[in-house]
C-alpha cells in the first residue's frame, strides 16, 4: 500500500488484507504493522485486517516533534475516514492497547469491540516504582548501560518478557526470526523515545468507566515481567464495566508470536461474536 498523507501531519503506511469485518491492529512500542505477518496473516480468511506503522515507525513519518497516545488514536480515526470505515474492532498490543484504549474513550461510535492484548491504562493502574509517571528507571538505566539494538535484542530473545524460557531454549530459531522482522521496521533511537515518553505519561485509568465497546483482556499467564501486565489487567477488568478476561496459558508477552493459532482462535471467536456472526 501507498502512504498517505493524513490531516494529522504524519505520512501514513498502512495495509489492508481480507474482507468481512474491519479488525485495526495497533502494534505494541515502536513496532510496525509488519509484526503481524505472518502470524496473523491466517485472520484475513474470515475479517478485513488493517495493520500500520504508528507515527515515528517503519514507514510512517510524522511532521511534528511531539508525540502523544492521543495524537497516534487520531492517527487511526483519520486512517478509518480516509478508508471510509465509520467504525471497526480493535486490538491493541501493550502501547497499543493505550492507544486503542484513548481512541475508545474519544470516540465511542467507532469502535464495535476492542481486546487490549497485554496492555493496561497507565501509571495511576501500575504498583510500585511504576506508578510514578514519566520512564521507568530500569529502562533508562538498561538503554544506556546495553546500547539501542542490544536493549530491543535483550528484551526480545534473552528476557522472559516476549517469550517464556522454555519456549526461547526450544524454538531458538523462531525467536531470532521474530527479532529480524521487528528490528527490521523498528522505530530508530530518536522516535523510540518520544514514543517511550508517550507510553509513560498517558493516563487513562481515571477514565476506564467511560468505556462503552464489549472489551476482552487478554493477558499471559506469565507476563509479569518488568512491569507486570497481570496486575494491570486486574485494573481493566475491574473499572471497565463488562469486561471480560482471556488467560492463556504458559504464555508471557508474546503470545501472538508464541502461540499464533491459540492467540488467533481466541481473537476471531472474539469478533464473530461482537459482531452477531
């Protein structure tokens, strides 16, 4: 697909695949729609699958300097209204989710369903040293002290946070392959930090009971890596009112990637059946 230039001041990549109903996949930080392919390619047999880059990643380039959650949930209305879809279904990876979770809170009429997929709602929903807004420091810490490529490789192939240990010593080659497609597209130092800054200073946890699509948290049994996404989807399933919860089993992070036909079964019961099919 060719980019576009959207009224939000960002030239825009985006790709649609399939038909049937719209389903917007919105990537976790700094990753490109191309994280979803293959893996969820399978999808496009039954929805119309829309994937894109967020501002400050692949192929998308924005014209400001300032990044917000609220500015990339723009984004996506304006990609929706370009692609003349009034409203659609939607995931949304870890910062993804935020993002999925602002533009459902703005703009209720567009969004059929949402699954925040290992996400949460901010700091306030965070315990610890992390409810303090603004970046972490063991993340400002580990950029610094491994370098940009060696913090995203860590975090992908050497931590338990995308995929479990036992997964990681079995299926080596599958992981390095997962790393290549992600660094490939991946958001450069520059933009990964203001997308960074933009994960952190969101909030959106006071504003949960706003909610009004069907949402089902999905979350990993094991996803209790640095920031714990276990403990914040407890927060969603108790503020956002109807909601419903996913475990899947043995998994962390990553489970679209670990465990792709268990991760899609559960996403396409999910939308044929907020859709009445």
């Amino acid at each position: 697909m060719p980019n576009v230039k959207l009224p939000t001041g960002v030239d825009f990549y985006y790709e649609t695949h399939g038909q049937g109903e719209p389903l917007i996949f919105v990537p976790s930080t700094a990753y490109s729609g191309e994280v979803w392919k293959p893996w969820q390619m399978p999808l496009a047999k039954d929805l119309q699958l829309i994937f894109h880059d967020p501002r400050g990643c692949g192929r998308s380039v924005p014209t400001q300097s300032v990044y917000t959650i609220e500015q990339m949930a723009l984004d996506i209305v304006a990609m929706m209204e370009h692609l003349k879809i009034p409203s659609a279904h939607f995931i949304g990876h870890s910062m993804g989710g935020r993002i999925a979770l602002s533009l459902a809170q703005n703009f209720p009429g567009k969004v059929k369903s949402l699954i925040m997929a290992a996400s949460g709602s901010g700091t306030a929903g965070r315990a610890g040293s992390d409810c303090v807004p603004g970046l972490p420091h063991r993340m400002v810490y580990d950029l610094v002290d491994m370098g940009f490529e060696k913090f995203i490789y860590d975090e992908i192939v050497e931590s338990d946070t995308f995929f479990t240990k036992d997964f990681r010593d079995k299926h080596r080659d599958q992981v390095e392959e997962f790393f290549k497609v992600a660094w490939a597209t991946h958001a450069k130092l520059d933009p990964f930090i203001h997308l960074c800054i933009a994960r952190h200073n969101f909030e959106g946890t006071h504003r949960l009971g706003d909610v009004q699509a069907p949402t089902l948290v999905l979350i990993g049994e094991a996803d209790t890596v640095g920031s714990n996404h276990r403990a914040q989807a407890r927060v969603l399933m108790e503020r956002i009112k109807g909601a419903e919860m996913k475990v899947l089993a043995g998994q962390s992070h990553g489970f679209f990637w670990q465990a792709p036909e268990e991760t899609n079964a559960v996403i396409l019961e999910w939308v044929k059946r907020q859709s009445g099919k």
